[in-house]
C-alpha cells in the first residue's frame, strides 16, 4: 500500500519566502514581492507570489499574496473614470483613492491563522481546505507554528498520487 502524502512532504518551508513588516506601506510590499518574482528568456514569470507578513516583535501576523496587492489598487483605476467624477457621490471613492495611497500592509493582509492546515495532515485534507475555503496558499503549522505554505500548485505536483 501507498504511502499517504503529508502535507509537510509538499509544503514550501517558510524560510524560502520573503517578509515585511505589517506597518510597511503597499508599495514596500510590492517592491519587495517584486524580488522574489524572476523572469526566464521566454518571458514567463516564476517565483513566490506571497509575502509573510511580521510584526515588530518578528511574529508572523499574516500572508500577503499578489492578488491581495492587486485588489488594494483596484481604485486607482477609477480615479481618472470622468463618470465617476461627475457623480454628486463621487467624493467617496475619491475620498477612498486618496487614502489608500497610504495603505499599511496589515490593512489588507489575511491573518495567518484565519485558514490554516497542519504539516502533518493528508494532502486530501488540505485540497478540501483549500476548496472550502477558496484559498490557494494556506499557511501550515505544527505545534501551532507557521512552518509552511502550502499552494494550489504544489498540490498539482502530486496529483496522480492522489487519483
């Protein structure tokens, strides 16, 4: 009989991911994300796409992913929508635009321990976590220590071992 996959045997260990500090704004998070983020000579882009979020005494607080950076510029397109300038509401997204120009990284990050999985779980166990939650990276933990992140596509890697 097989041996079931943890997902310890899968998991990106922590120390391989780059961090900021929860007071860091935006724009550090995203120069720093930019450097674990490479580019090959055909032009695809491999990488981390994560950050892991510190506070000042060192503790992991949170996960920062791309899409999470993504979401928190999403108002920056409307800024110059002359639809939206025009309308007697639009001091509120203006408002809103404004300050999230100094928008700190805890304001939009995900706690750590809001979705996590143990390292010595199944992977069956984290594919239903990751499905039920709509997540793609979870953080793992043993003894209740961020040891991990487990993503989407690491499970992929090892999807015909669980067919």
């Amino acid at each position: 009989m097989p041996r079931k996959l943890l997902v310890r045997d899968v998991m990106i260990p922590i120390d391989d991911y780059l961090t900021v500090c929860e007071e860091d704004s935006i724009h550090t998070a995203i120069r720093t994300l930019r450097t674990s983020i490479f580019h090959n000579d055909s032009g695809s882009s491999y990488g981390h796409q994560t950050l892991l979020v510190l506070n000042n005494e060192g503790d992991f607080t949170g996960i920062l992913t791309l899409h999470d950076l993504l979401k928190a510029v999403e108002l920056k397109d409307h800024y110059n929508d002359p639809w939206l300038k025009s309308a007697s509401w639009s001091w509120f997204f203006i408002n809103r635009i404004h300050q999230a120009e100094g928008v700190k990284v805890k304001e939009i990050m995900r706690p750590i321990f809001l979705v996590t999985v143990n390292a010595h779980q199944t992977i069956q166990d984290a594919v239903k976590k990751m499905f039920s939650q709509d997540e793609n990276f979870i953080p793992v933990l043993e003894n209740d220590v961020p040891v991990g992140i487990i993503r989407t596509i690491d499970l992929f890697w090892v999807i015909d071992e669980l067919l």
